[in-house]
C-alpha cells in the first residue's frame, strides 16, 4: 500500500551520523553489502565486478568532499537512504511495493510486487535506491531490520551493519522519535541538521555537523625549543649551500 | 535524465492517441462528425493503434512487464497509477463510440453523448501521463507549471494534424479542422517555448551545499566520488546532453514539430492542388519532431541527485 500509514507508531528508527568524525573508509559501505548480499534483499547483484566497468548495487556510498572557505577542510560523507517522513518515493510507487512501516517508520520495498518501473529512484531526492537490473526489481536500504529485531544475535548486535562496523563509532542508530533518546540527544547537542530540507521529504536520519577547526595548538607548558647553533667547518658549508 | 527510448514513443504516440479521439469526441458533440465507415474505422484503428502501442512501449522499460498489471492498484497516490486506471477506462467510451460509429445502429443516436465522454477521459489520461513528471520534485525541469499545458497541447496538435490528414484522404467535409490543427500548433509553440524560457532560467534551489548540509562552512566541491565507474543512478539519473547538441536539437524540434507542419497546412490552403500531400505528410513530420522535443524533455532535466556528484542543477552551470 503506498498510502502512507494513516496511524503511526512513536518510533521512528534511523540513523545519526557525525560527519566530525567519519574518516571516509568505506568501512560501513562494505560490511553493508556484506550482510545485505545475504539478507532480506538479497542479492545485492555485481555486473562485471572483476570488468573495467563494474557497476553494482550498494546501499550506502561514501563521497569525500572539499569544502572551500574559512574553515576549509574535507569531510567524508556517507549516503544511504534517510528513511523520510514524507517520502514520494513511496506514494509515486503503482504497485504498492514501496511502503513505509507504521510501527517504526522504515520504508521498504516488498520484491514480490515490484515491477521495476524505476518511479520510485526518480522519486527520491538523495540517491538511495538502486534498481537491479539482474533482478529486475529495485533495492534499497532495509535499516538491517533483519538484525535490527533478530533476537538469534547478540543484543550488542542488533544495530545496522554500518553502524556495527564504523571503526570510529560516526554513525548512530536509535529512535529518533524519542526525546530522550541517545540519538535524540546527540542531534540536539550537536545541532544536528537534516539534508536537502528545501525538498520536503523530513528525513528521519540527521547529520552532525563538523566541528569548528581549532585554529592554535592547545598550550602543554613545555619551554619552547632552542635554536640550534650554526655548525662550522665542511657541514656547515654544505649545510649553507644546500640551504641557501 | 535518461531518455528511455520505450518512455518517449509512449509517451508520443499516446499524445497523437488521445489528441485524435478527443477531438473525434468534440465534432460527435456538436453534431459534425461525418459518418462515413470506412473514414471512420480508419481514424478509430489510428487512433485507438496509437494508443495502444504507446501503453505497451511504456511497459517494455520494466523489469517484469508480467506484473504490469499491479501498477493499477495505487491509483489513490500514484500518478502513474492513476495515468493506467485512466487509459483502460477510456478504452470503454473509445469501444462504443468506435462501434457506434462505424457500424452505426442504435449506438449511432448516442455518438453525441459519447463523444464528449470520450474527449473528457482522453484529456484526464494526458493529464495523468504529464503529472507522472511534473509531480517529481528532485527533478526541477519537471516539477513546474509548464509541463501539464505542453503534454495537452502536443497532444492536441498531433492529433489535430492526424485528424486533418485523414480527412483529406478521405474526401470527407471535418469542417475547420485545417484551421484548429493551425491554432493548436500555434498555442503549442508558444508553451513550449515559454517552458524552455522559463525553466532555462529558473533559480536552482537545491546545491551541492543544501545537499550536504555544509554550506555554512564554505563551498562544496566533490573531491572522490564513492564509486570509480558509473553507478544506476549516474546512468539513470546522471544523463547529460552537451549543450550545443541540446541547441541544435531545440532547433530541430522547432522546425518539424511546429513550424514545417504549420507552413504546410497554409500551403495546402493556399495551392488546394497540392493540399492532399502536404496535409498528409504534415503529421508525420511533426512527429518526429515531438519525438525529439520528448527526447530532450528527459535528456535535459536534471535530478537533485546529481548535487551528490558535485554537479550543479543551473543551466548554466
Ligand atoms: S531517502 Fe529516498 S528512498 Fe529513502 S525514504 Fe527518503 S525518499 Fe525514500
Ligand atoms: S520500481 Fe518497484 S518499488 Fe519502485 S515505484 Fe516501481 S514498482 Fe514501486
């Protein structure tokens, strides 16, 4: 049914990420397909994956960018689907493959009724479904609600492969729909910030921003170093030439 | 965006479909359709022809054409839902105005009230197809008012020019048909140009600094895309058509979409000699000429997405 649900549960599961800290190693993008190429979406298909020109399907993908200005710095940024609030690629879709869960607002494709129109990817505004042109049916994001809720895994366990995976802990999982939430309370610290706002889709998943660069070197109240002496003699000269 | 060759034959020869029975509906309403069967089997083949290619083209660019007919149950959100409910009912008052037609009897006395059903579901079909891209916000060259009125319009010229070369063919009075088939060319030209005026011009609203939310920081640039070849969504959505071509072809779309047709039919009116060939040949042309206007409506529209890539969305840029 691409109505979105008329009653809606509280939760709204999602992701936070801090782009403060993502170092922009992929890390998450590959234990993504990992997991996803032997999850409820199955197969997440490779063409020609040992080609020149491999294409496949991926979840999440990472950009590096280089933002120019004052506080010039590259940021790593990863991108996968914001699970939105008021997601067209969901009422776009003819079939009623595309739908979003009433219970914890995770938007899903049911492969089964999927014709493969590509509607739904023209849809979304971010980039998050990939079609499959081996399946002939289009693929996206699941949140890992194949782990999220699978009670034969650990309970440390039961969070998206990404975020299990990030080695510097950038990405967070939780309800968002909970004020008192761990994410909650990140995104409100952190002043975190939804992507493309002007689209109007209200993504459940939020960025945090990268923190402003720090400018001087604390102080660590060592004495400051020595200039050495000039050294005499051959060294010297060849030091004075090499340097001059 | 890419421009599917399936997306643009259905959505041409729908147009020319739908154009022709919506204004055979018209004459029926005010009384001057001209019954002659053979006239009118032909132009319910064509148009009826066109239309129904145009639907199965449409389903040729899915991954399970099987499951096509699944695509009518959404009709409550989905244009595209709504555009397949809306083409299989208007086959209902298609069928009973062709048979009326055609072969008369007591369905004859109804062509009047048929007629303006049929024109009325043809309308709301065109407008379904048109809605299912003007109502796609991340595409900007889309989203905005002017696509409605050009898919009507094209429509109503195509199926003006058809109907006014079939007439001919068959000698019967469709009386002002040349002169609608002028007007409707006419207004065409005038929304198509006002559509490029207007969206080559529009403000970009979204930036590859929106996109990332780091515009407060100063501007973005994609310094390493995630991927070393080209993805489904650059191959999709990413499609580019170098500028002086996309010239080139707005020219090229000009002049056979609307003004080759156009001198034609003044000059079948001003040599009735010559009228037979050149009204016959003027739809053709102007055929493919709404074949490539199609094909850049969706090779020049750019996707949101693309923000990602580090591209811009102005035309300028
Ligand atoms: S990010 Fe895209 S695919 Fe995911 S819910 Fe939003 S619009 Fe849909
Ligand atoms: S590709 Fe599948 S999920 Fe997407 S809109 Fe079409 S039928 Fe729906």
């Amino acid at each position: 049914m691409t109505s979105l649900p008329h009653t809606r549960g509280t939760a709204r599961l999602g992701l936070v990420i801090d782009l403060d800290i993502c170092v922009g190693c992929h890390a998450c993008a590959v234990n993504c397909k990992e997991w996803n190429t032997g999850g409820v979406a199955a197969p997440l298909t490779d063409l020609k994956p040992y080609d020149a020109d491999p294409d496949g399907v991926w979840f999440n993908r990472i950009h590096s960018y280089e933002v120019n200005g004052e506080d010039a710095r590259t940021v790593h940024f990863p991108r996968s689907c914001l699970h939105c609030e008021e997601p067209a690629c969901v009422t776009v879709c003819p079939t009623g493959a595309s739908y979003k869960r009433a219970e914890d607002g995770i938007v899903l494709v049911n492969e089964d009724l999927c014709i493969g129109c590509k509607l739904c990817s023209w849809a979304c505004p971010y980039g998050a479904r990939e079609y499959d042109l081996d399946a002939g049916v289009m693929k996206k994001c699941t949140l890992c609600i194949d782990r999220i809720y699978n009670e034969h895994l650990d309970e440390a366990a039961r969070v998206p492969a990404c975020v299990a995976t990030c080695p510097t802990s950038a990405r967070h999982f939780g309800d968002l729909g909970d004020p008192d939430s761990k994410v909650s309370q990140l995104v409100r610290e952190r002043e975190g910030y939804d992507l493309m706002p002007e689209m109007g889709y209200k993504p459940t998943n939020k960025y945090l921003p990268p923190r402003p660069r720090q400018r001087d070197a604390a102080s660590i109240g060592a004495p400051a170093l020595e200039p050495l002496p000039q050294a005499g003699g051959l060294l010297g000269l060849i030091d004075r030439l090499l340097s001059g | 965006m890419h421009p599917a060759s399936s997306v643009i034959v259905f959505t041409t020869l729908s147009g020319v479909g739908y154009g022709l029975l919506g204004w055979l509906g018209l004459y029926a309403a005010a009384g001057l359709l001209p019954m002659q069967p053979l006239f009118a089997l032909v132009a319910m083949l064509v148009g009826l022809g066109s239309v129904t290619v145009g639907l199965l083209s449409s389903t040729l660019h899915l991954g399970h054409p099987e499951r096509a007919w699944r695509a009518l149950s959404q009709w409550r959100t989905s244009w595209l839902s709504r555009e397949g409910v809306a083409s299989i009912v208007t086959y209902v008052p298609a069928l009973l105005f062709g048979i009326g037609w055609v072969i008369g009897g007591a369905l004859r006395d109804w062509l009047m009230l048929i007629g303006p059903v049929l024109t009325l579901c043809a309308i709301v079909t065109v407008i379904c197809t048109a809605y299912i891209y003007r109502s796609l916000k991340p595409i900007p060259r889309w989203s905005n008012g002017w696509v409605v009125p050009n898919y009507l319009a094209l429509a109503a010229m195509t199926g003006a020019l058809l109907l006014a070369g079939l007439a001919r063919v068959f000698v019967v009075p469709l009386s002002g048909i040349d002169i609608l088939a002028g007007v409707a060319v006419i207004v065409a030209l005038v929304l198509k140009l006002g559509y490029w005026w207007s969206t080559d011009r529009a403000k970009a609203i979204s930036t590859p600094e929106s996109a990332t939310g780091l515009g407060a920081i100063g501007a973005v640039r994609l310094l390493e895309a995630p991927h070393t070849s080209e993805n489904y969504l650059l191959k999709e959505m990413g499609y580019r058509v170098a500028r002086k071509h996309a010239t080139k072809l707005r020219i090229i779309a000009v002049m056979l979409a609307f003004l080759v047709p156009l001198a034609l039919l003044i000059a079948a009116w001003q040599w009735p000699m010559l009228a037979l060939p050149f009204t016959v040949v003027a739809p053709l042309i102007a055929l493919v000429g709404v074949l490539t206007e199609r094909w850049l409506f969706f090779a020049e529209a750019r996707h949101v997405v693309t923000l990602y890539y580090g591209r811009r969305l102005d035309p300028a840029a």
